[in-house]
C-alpha cells in the first residue's frame, strides 16, 4: 500500500478549490491541471480508452477478463471545497496513542473533546492538516483509492473482473459534478462514488434539496426623518428568520430529520437578502417545507405592505433512493464486498448530496462508498491511513464479486 500513501500525498499538493462565482466547467484552472497528471498517471497504467474532455471529465477503462461479466463505474471528484486549499501541508502522526493531536506549528489542534471519535483510531496513521487549510481527502482520497485498487487488479490477472470504468469530475463540491457527466463514453451498468466518510459507510439515501433567495426592499431615507417614511429591510429579514423554526436546523438535526439552513445573509437600510438551503430526505416533507418558506414569504408582504418581499425558489437535487432501490443489487454487492474486506458495513442516508444522486437520475444507478475520512471541508480533516487501505481492499472485493454476478 505504499502507492497509496504516495499518491495521497501527491494528489492534495494541487490546487483544486472550485469557485461558485465562475459559470465556467470546471470552474478553476486547477482542476485541468490534476485532471491532465491523472490523465498521464492512467495512460501510464496502461488503462484503454483514456478521454479528457475540455470540461474537465476524465474517463477510463480497465478491460475485463470475463466477457460475460457486467461493466462497473467507480467515480470520484477533483475538486475540493469552499475553503483555503492552495499549499496544503499534510502531517502524519504514525502510531496515535490517543489524545490532542497539534496541526503544524500554531495552535490549532485536534482536540479528543471536540472529536471523541479519535479513540477509535489508535495505533493507526493518521494523515492530518497542519492546521492552515483543508486536507483535500475529499475526494482525492478517493482518487487515490480507485488507482491503487486499479493497479492492484493489474498486479494480479487471476482475480476475476469485468470492465471496469474510471470516471474523475470537476466541480462536485458546487453542486455541477453530473451537469456535463460524458455517459455516452461511461457505459457501466451501475456505479459507484467512492466519496464517504468514516470506515464502512455505504449510502444509497440523500437529501431532497432546494435553494432559497428571499429579498427584502424597503425605503432609506434620513434617520432624523424617518418616522412613518422609513422601512428597514434589515429589520424585516431580522424578523423574517426569527420566526424561522429554530429547532429545524442543522445544528439541532440528525438521521433522517430535515431543516432550513440560513446559509448566507447580507443587508442595508434599503435592501437585504436571506440565502436559505432546505433539505429532507422525505418527498412529501420536501415539498411541505417550501410550501411553508412561501407561506412565510406570503403572510409578512400582508404584514407590511409598504415593503417589497420577493422569493426566489430552485430545487437543486433529489433523493436517490427511488433510483436504487430497484437495483438493491448494487448495494448488496458492495456491502458483501466490505465483509470480505473485514469491514463492518454502516448504511446511513447521505445529510447532503454526490454527484451519484444525480447520475442515478440520468440513468446510471450509483449509491455511495467510504473513503475513510473525517471532518470534511476544514482545517481539521483527517483520514486514517489504514482506512484508505480497507477502501482500497473494498474496491478490490467489489469488482471480484461483480464479475461472479448474474442477474
């Protein structure tokens, strides 16, 4: 598994942060520059069919040995999310004994209090941030997963397999990961991303998604002679997400709880802006939820009808049960895989979204699996190394059982 650490760590020094404000696919020049190193890295491989496409998808295959077997999909993401990426700096701590681990030179630490879950991996390598950026296992831990399995199939002829498709995408982490997904040159049967978190998850569940824009227009005019003129947009956001349900939010919400997620806020006298994201796993509560937002938005325009109120509605992706479950196979697969690779198989519904959720949609099953990491999108991501390993022994199991497979 040497490999594996290597590429790791070759793959978080490239600068892939996406950018939400760029309507450009991909979105940053980074993600073009990693795709063309993966792109050599495949062809060194000796991978068939080996594409960049000048959107940034890079897809490839690994020819079968069992003609008759199906063709499989594993997928992951180049880009990294809306935090410092440029000029990550990992740390290893060989060996955790338990306790706060320090991230470079400052101050910043990973503290047991604040992630009890730690003690779960001593004696383990842990990979870590020096305290200053992300860590970027989400997803080129995954990345780094797919390739050494790949090169393990290789290494080892014997072991049985259909095609094996690659697919790496730019943008996920803005939600654009599948907009320009090349299906025509992906022709598994099912897929899977391998963008989870801690060892064994296994999701074939997401979030129900929506966005939400409510903008507030008053009337400035001089706060010495206001009265009876003025209205105050900020006031009026102020009480519109005062009357939000408090208890509906992601810091009082877990399982399969849906909430209203004041995500951004922005105002003056004359206009202000509320940036909502709403999320539930049940469509029916989907949808109840937005009726509720528009109820909201309804009653103060009758509330204060010398104010502007508008709102803006977009849904962003939907739930991909629906999609799977007339393919349990694939989860089946994978969670037989797991056990064979001595993991414990977690099945927990994704409180966000992946790029399978919308290609299970355009016609490609593709439930989700671990990388292994933890504490996503911030400066204190982490991944245990021998996590990375069983994901890799997980991957391996899974394409010897697919090849076994008959409908």
């Amino acid at each position: 598994m040497d490999t594996l650490l290597e590429r790791f760590l070759r793959y978080v020094t490239f600068h892939t942060r996406s950018d939400a404000t760029n309507p450009a696919c991909p979105s940053s020049q980074g993600q073009l520059v990693f795709a063309r190193a993966l792109q050599e890295e495949l062809t060194q491989l000796g991978l068939s069919q080996v594409t960049l496409d000048e959107h940034g998808y890079l897809t490839a295959c690994l020819p079968g040995n069992q003609p008759d077997a199906p063709a499989i999909g594993l997928i992951a993401h180049m880009d990294t999310a809306d935090y410092e990426a440029e000029q990550v700096v990992p740390q290893i701590v060989e060996n955790y004994q338990g306790g706060d681990i320090c991230l470079g030179k400052g101050d910043e630490v990973l503290a047991i209090r604040q992630y009890r879950f730690l003690k779960n991996y001593l004696g383990q390598d842990l990979i870590t941030t020096d305290g200053t950026t992300l860590l970027g296992a989400d997803d080129k831990a995954g990345i780094a997963e797919i390739l050494t399995a790949i090169a393990h199939l290789q290494a080892h002829p014997a072991i049985p397999r259909g095609d094996v498709w690659v697919g790496f995408t730019p943008d996920e982490e803005i939600g654009r990961g599948a907009d320009l997904f090349p299906l025509e040159r992906f022709p598994a049967k099912w897929a899977y991303t391998v963008d989870g978190g801690e060892l064994g998850e296994l999701e074939y569940e997401n979030f129900n998604a929506a966005s939400a824009t409510v903008r507030f227009i008053g009337n400035n005019v001089h706060p010495g002679t206001a009265k009876g003129s003025m209205i105050n947009s900020q006031t009026l956001a102020a009480l519109f997400h005062a009357a939000m349900p408090q208890a509906q939010t992601p810091e009082c919400t877990d399982g399969y709880e849906g909430f209203f997620h004041l995500a951004q806020m922005s105002g003056t006298v004359e206009q202000s802006e509320l940036h909502y994201i709403i999320r539930d796993f049940d469509d029916d509560s989907f949808a109840a939820r937005k009726a509720q937002l528009k109820e909201r938005v309804a009653s103060m325009k009758l509330d204060y009808p010398k104010a502007r109120i508008e709102l803006e509605l977009t849904d962003s992706y939907r739930n991909m049960r629906s999609q799977i479950k007339p393919h349990m196979h694939i989860v089946e697969l994978a969670k037989a895989a797991m056990v064979a690779a001595d993991v414990e198989p977690k099945i927990k519904p994704i409180r966000g979204g992946t790029d399978g959720a919308r290609l299970s949609f355009m016609g490609l099953p593709c439930p989700n699996l671990f990388t292994g990491g933890h504490n996503f999108h911030g400066k204190h991501e982490f991944i245990p190394l021998q996590s990375m390993e069983k994901a890799v022994a997980t991957l391996v199991e899974l394409v010897r059982l697919t090849a076994a497979y008959k409908a």
